[in-house]
C-alpha cells in the first residue's frame, strides 16, 4: 500500500492585517453594533487564526479604540470643508459634521463611547479631533462674540450638531424635508442666536 499523501498546510500571510482587521472590524460594528466587535468573529472573516489578530489589537477594548481613532481621522478628513460666508461661516462645517454621523452611524456612537467608553475618554486621536473641531468654532466665533462668550458658545453649537446627528441617525425626526434641508434650516436657525 502507498504512503498517504498529505496536503501541505497552507501558511496565510497577510500584507496588512492591522487595516484587515480594522475594515472586518468596522463591517460588523456597522451590520451589527458594537457588542458584537469579537476578535475571534473578525479574524474569522479576515481569514486569518485569532492568535494572530491578538497581536495587533489584545482585547475588544483595543480594537475598539483603533476603529474610533480611524474614525476620528475620516472624521477630521471630512471636516476640511470651505467656510461659509459672513454669518454662515460655520455653516459647512456643521452641516459636515452631521453627515458624517448619518453615513456612519455605528462608528459615530462608538467614537462617543457606545459600548466602550473608555474609547473616548482615552483616545488621542479622538480628543483631538474634538480639540479640533472646537478651534474651527472658536476661530469663527472669536470674530462674532465677546471672548467670555466663545466656549458656551463653541460648546453650544457642538451640543447641537452632536445632538442633531444622533437624532437623524435614530430616525427620531419626522419632516417632510430631506435631511441635508433640516440640518441646514437648523443650523442657519442656531446662527441667527449667535448673531450681536
């Protein structure tokens, strides 16, 4: 009787599995939400043993964190808008800001800490972005309102555009208008209160 053959096992080597693990990563926090982010699932769908995504991200909390650093980077991306004219300066950037959380919903709320608060607590990538996204308010406002009144002001308008994201992205509103005409009414609406 011949010798059985086995077949050689196959070694998979991945050119980049950190951004392979991240992409999986974010297709199931967007198909499933984020306490379903297992590594084990990920590895599954990256083709690729556990172990070895463990290498890169060493806990759920890890992963986490790299999907809402690359978030905050998209983020920071999409908040590079031109600015408005006059009164309407901040006006872009508000209506960006939104329309990042309504085309990522799962991965806005984990930015914020759903699921995982610790992520924007620790995060750099995260506070500064919102370090960020506060020295494009304040430059603006600076212009518009007494110096005392630039941080409730700039906290103010980021309480607005966060708030109005999630109540676009949890399907809260209803309106006969589209969702970039609503942003835009209630964002030109909050400029006319910062008008002095």
């Amino acid at each position: 009787m011949a010798p059985r053959r086995t077949k050689p096992r196959k070694h998979y080597h991945h050119g980049d599995l950190r951004n392979a693990l991240l992409k999986a990563a974010r297709e199931v926090l967007e198909e499933r939400g984020p306490s379903f982010l297992g590594l084990r699932e990920i590895s599954r769908r990256v083709g690729v043993s556990a172990p070895s995504a463990y290498h890169h991200f060493p806990s759920r909390d890890a992963l986490a964190l790299g999907l809402a650093e690359q978030g905050a980077l998209e983020m920071a991306q999409s908040l590079m808008v031109k600015p408005g004219e006059g009164n309407d300066t901040l006006l872009p950037y508000g209506e960006a800001y939104v329309a990042f959380a309504r085309a990522n919903p799962a991965l806005y709320r984990l930015m914020f800490g759903e699921g995982f608060p610790a992520v924007s607590q620790y995060s750099q990538a995260v506070r500064d972005l919102r370090q960020r996204s506060f020295e494009i308010m304040k430059s603006s406002l600076e212009k518009r309102l007494p110096e005392t009144a630039v941080p409730i002001a700039g906290l103010f308008l980021w309480a607005l555009v966060h708030g109005l994201g999630l109540l676009l992205i949890d399907g809260q509103l209803e309106t006969n208008d589209t969702p970039k005409d609503l942003v835009h009414q209630v964002l030109k609406l909050a400029g006319t209160g910062l008008n002095r």
